[in-house]
C-alpha cells in the first residue's frame, strides 16, 4: 500500500492531481498532516515521516520517498502501465526527465522568487525569469498540446 502523506493549500497537492490523472487514487492512502507555513501558523506534526517536515511525502511498503520530482518519477515508472511517462528506453524518456527536473530545478524557483519579490544578478544569471519560463513553456507547447508533443 502507498500512503501520501499531504498538507491542505500545499505543494503535495501536484501528486494529489497526478494520483488523479493516472487513475491509482484507490491504491494510495492519502493521511493528511500539519506543516509549518510562511504566516506562522502550522506545526511539526510527529505523524509525518518526511526528515524536514514538509510535504509531500510518500510512503510505499517501507521506502519513504521525499521531494515532488522523485515522488512523480517513483509512481510514474510503479504504475508505467497507465502511461504517464515514457517508458525508459523510449525516445521521449529523455525529455520527459527533462522536463520534470527543470520544473523544480528552475521553474518553481523563479516562481518563489516572483512571488517573494527577490531578484538578484545571481538568480537571473542561473535561473533566468519568469518571462524565460514562459517563453520555453510556449515553445514546447508548439509541436502539441502535451510538452512531449501529441501525449
């Protein structure tokens, strides 16, 4: 059994929509926990396994698995019969480990940054901006309606 441990108004809610979109959700426990948040409020909630206390985090047998890119690539590759992901091997495995690293490797960062209204020469130099981001999102999207073309 798979337990996702999940915060309400978090950024676990991305695994809560894929869980959704493969079709699994009958497969996966989702156990609601406490975080701390930005305005202060929240906790360390001692039922969450995740080593800094955040979510999500995903429990399957007794594999913890932390961080939304791993967590997306680990159901992604257990359930690859629902095909959401190129199988490995595919020709368009590439770009698709492409694209799930750049999300949170690049994309999520620019977007904190906006919203945290931080800029620095530093930032722009390794992440570029939100107008870069865009601006790649949309090149993509021209060869289809999926960034990995027609699926």
């Amino acid at each position: 059994m798979l337990t996702l441990f999940h915060a309400r108004n978090s950024r676990s809610s991305r695994i809560i929509t894929l869980i959704e979109e493969m079709g699994i959700t009958e497969k996966v426990d989702l156990h609601l926990v406490d975080i701390f948040r930005f305005d202060g409020s929240g906790r360390r909630d001692p039922a969450n396994p995740h080593p800094e206390d955040k979510v999500p985090a995903l429990l399957h047998n007794e594999t913890l698995i932390t961080e939304s890119a791993a967590i997306i690539l680990y159901l992604t590759d257990l359930f690859s019969d629902t095909g959401m992901a190129p199988l490995p091997g595919s020709p368009t495995r590439g770009a698709y480990l492409t694209w799930l690293f750049w999300y949170r490797g690049v994309m999520e960062p620019v977007l904190i940054c906006e919203r945290m209204d931080v800029t620095h020469p530093a930032l722009n130099a390794t992440f570029r901006g939100h107008a870069e981001v865009i601006a790649r999102l949309n090149a993509a999207l021209q060869k289809g309606p999926w960034l990995l073309g027609d699926h």
